[in-house]
C-alpha cells in the first residue's frame, strides 16, 4: 500500500483523501457489534460500532501513512472520510502529536441540517479550539448526501439561503472543501422510480432509502439539453430541469447569482489576511438567530465581524464588543447579501434581513 502512495507521490500528487479510513480494522475476535434499537433502511438492525470501528491499529497505520508523505516536499496533504459521532473522536485523526490525518473530515459541522445558530456555535467552538489545536476542515456536501439546497432550504429563500452558507464555509478558520456544483446551487434530483436508479444503495433500499444518484447528476455547464456536459442522446444520470437556470454559463453573467458570490469570498479569502489567516472567536453568544465571530489578524491591525441571520425573520443586532481586544467604535460593510442601505454602521444597532449576510471592518 505504501509502494501505492510512494507511486503518486512520484508524480506530483498533492495528497490523499482515504475514504471510510476509521474501519480499516476489525476485531481480530471477530465479536459481533452490539444491536441497536430499530433498524435502517435495508431491513438491517441497526449496530453501534464497536468492534469495527476506529480500533487503535487503524492510528498505528495513519502515523505511518504520515510517515510516507512527509518525505516529500510540498507538504502533502492528507483527509480524512470517517463519521466520526463527536468532536472527541474526530481530535483522535489529527494523532496525539499532530503526527497523523492534518485535516479530518468534520462530519459533526456538516451534518447540522438546520440554521440553528447555538448548534454551529458550539461546534465551531468545539474545534476552533481543540486541544491539539488541530486544523479543522469543513464541508456541507459531497456524494453520500442531499445537498444543501434541499437540507437548508425553504422553498422561498433558497438562493440567499446558499449564500449565507457560502459565507459560513469561507470565512471561518477552516479549510474549506467544494462539492461541484454547490457553487452554483444544485439541488437534489432524486430518482422517482426504482427503475431509474442507478445506485446499488437506492436499488437495494427502495423506496426507504432511495441512494444517492440525486446529489451526484451532470455538472450543470450551460443551458443546452444536457448542460454541456455530454452530446450522448442519454446521460448515466438525468441532467435536472433547474439546470435551465442554474449553470455556469448563465451565473457567469448575472452580478447577483450564487456562483459570483463565492468567487467574491474566495477572492476577499485569498486578499484579507483577517479571513485567511485570522483568529476565530464568537460574539453575542446568546442570540439564538444570528451567529456572529470575529476574524482578526495576529498584529491586530485588522478586524472583521461576520454576522449570519439564520431566521426567516429580520433581525435587528447590537454588538458588544468589549473584552475581544478590538478598539474600534463602528462597522464599515465590506460585503452584505442583501446590499446594505449604508455602508458605516453602528454597533448598537445592525439590521439583518431574513437569512442576511454582513461581512464589515471594525474600526
């Protein structure tokens, strides 16, 4: 297996991705995992994990994976797919001495499901400042779940909705991960027959489970028939009719689409030393609506305040910012969805429309 990554390695790779990692072992016992009550969607009892799972052989085989890749310049990198129940056990991938998986897959961020501001509160908290001080890394899609689109999205919002999760994923401390797609706000096309299903997880578990085909159809390139992404009279998986919409092409040219707005916090990531490099810490702690934290540069010269309404309701905010070493008296907008009416604002009173968005200077 080393020989595997020494051979990618050779030509340039920049790391690995090693999927479903936590259950490269088995007890050697070969004792049954303990039931759980009810089952899941195949008829199967449903089991905890016990003897198949996360088994300290599988770290002695990280550290040693570790081992490989740091014999290359570069600093490749390796991530970590394992659903891990707590914060507790994802620490564990980062290796007692940061000596195995530098980015883990937080599962615990991605699988919120729901605007709850407390909820990513304390999660954010809970790895931003993990005792190993390992980087954390977040992702709200990839292929084994619905996207976000259908996950947060209430049916009026939507769009404003996705940017406001955008922003969540682009201006925290953690590395960020893109599904394709996401950027342009696809959604979920689940397979309405069994017949159609493409999945072997969908064919076995219809109609409980019907796979995972609907996050994973045609990258949506343009408006044509089969979004630019085949000339085939027929795709392995149907091209959706939001495509007609939703697609690079037409987002390309609209200031105001989802694609444009994550190339404007990638770009303002890339450009501000306070997103890209900057320590996190949450504000207002209290407000069950809105999630707000600070990003600040290490010499102090540059702060930032992001503020996300996760409510269908306008909010309107007071900022106390005492005790966070900030000298500032008011908010300068450096990016608000929507467009805020002013562009200087008091910390005594911000408003935030429904699932608004504010990224602002403080000084």
């Amino acid at each position: 297996m080393y020989g595997v990554l020494r051979f990618w390695l050779d030509k340039g790779v920049s790391g690995f991705r090693m999927d479903a990692v936590s259950r490269l072992f088995e007890d050697p016992n070969l004792h049954d995992d303990p039931i759980l009550p009810g089952k899941n969607a195949f008829g199967d009892p449903n089991i905890q994990h016990k003897y198949t799972d996360n088994l300290p052989e599988v770290h002695q085989v990280l550290r040693e994976v570790r081992g490989v890749v740091d014999q290359y310049g570069g600093d490749p990198v390796l991530i970590s797919e394992a659903d891990e129940p707590s914060v507790h056990e994802l620490l564990k991938m980062y290796g007692p001495n940061n000596n195995e998986v530098q980015l883990p897959m937080d599962f615990q961020v991605a699988d919120v499901n729901n605007l709850s501001a407390p909820r990513f509160r304390e999660l954010l908290d809970d790895i931003e400042f993990n005792p190993l001080e390992g980087q954390p890394y977040f992702f709200f899609n990839n292929h084994d779940q619905a996207r976000t689109w259908d996950r947060y999205g209430d049916g009026i919002h939507n769009d404003q909705i996705a940017k406001l999760l955008a922003t969540l994923l682009l201006t925290t401390h953690a590395t960020p991960q893109l599904y394709y797609g996401e950027e342009l706000g696809m959604r979920t096309s689940t397979p309405t027959r069994v017949e159609d299903v493409q999945d072997p997880v969908g064919r076995t578990g219809w109609p409980k489970d019907k796979g995972r085909d609907g996050e994973r159809t045609p990258m949506q390139w343009d408006k044509s028939q089969k979004a630019g992404f085949s000339s085939a009279a027929k795709t392995w998986l149907p091209v959706p009719s939001s495509a007609a919409q939703y697609n690079l092409e037409s987002e390309t040219n609209d200031p105001d689409s989802i694609l444009n707005f994550y190339k404007h916090l990638i770009a303002m990531r890339r450009d501000l030393p306070a997103l890209r490099d900057g320590s996190y810490v949450a504000v207002n702690r209290d407000d069950p609506n809105v999630l707000a934290y600070l990003r600040k540069t290490s010499d102090g010269k540059r702060c930032l305040l992001v503020a996300l309404n996760m409510s269908a309701q306008p909010q309107i905010v007071s900022f106390s910012l005492k005790g966070f070493g900030v000298s500032g008296t008011s908010l300068r907008v450096v990016s608000a969805v929507p467009t805020q009416s002013a562009s200087e604002l008091s910390f005594e009173k911000v408003t935030l429309e429904p699932f608004g968005v504010l990224i602002a200077d403080v000084h």
